[in-house]
C-alpha cells in the first residue's frame, strides 16, 4: 500500500475509478434520463481530475510549470462547471 503512494499510483487507482463513476452516471442518464446532465458531469469531473493530476505530479517531482499548468486546468475547469450551474 504505501508503494502506491510512493510512486503516485494512488492517483492513478483514484482516477480510474472516476472513469467508471463518469460512465456509470451517464449510462444512468442515458437510460432514465435523470441524474446530472453529461456536460455538468464532465466539466466537474475534469476539476477534480486536474487537482488529482497535479498532486501526483507533486509526488512525482514535476516541476514547478507543469504543477502550475495543471492548476491552471483545473481553474478552467472550475470556472466552466460554475458557469453551467449559474442561473440566467
């Protein structure tokens, strides 16, 4: 367990579990047509994606612009998922 850590696998395992849980909800969506719409479902999902992103690249020693760059990502990614929540 702590070489998943180690070595930011740990990222890796959380990430695709967000893959099945984007797929799952969007086969929910598709088949039922409740549930979270696919594009607030992305963009929100990308947000955590990028942050999960940058901390395995902090574990893995990147540097300082690609720590910074997938910051900005998920920043872009914030914003749109604020933007498709926010009533006109």
């Amino acid at each position: 367990m702590q070489a998943l850590f180690a070595d930011g696998r740990i990222v890796d395992l959380i990430l695709a579990l967000m893959v099945l849980e984007a797929m799952a909800l969007a086969i929910y969506r598709r088949r039922t047509g409740r549930g979270v719409g696919i594009r607030s479902l992305l963009v929100n999902l990308g947000a955590g994606a990028a942050l999960l992103l940058t901390l395995r690249a902090v574990m893995t020693g990147a540097g300082l612009a690609v720590v910074a760059a997938l910051l900005l990502l998920a920043l872009v990614f914030h914003v749109a998922d604020i933007a498709t929540r926010w009533d006109k």
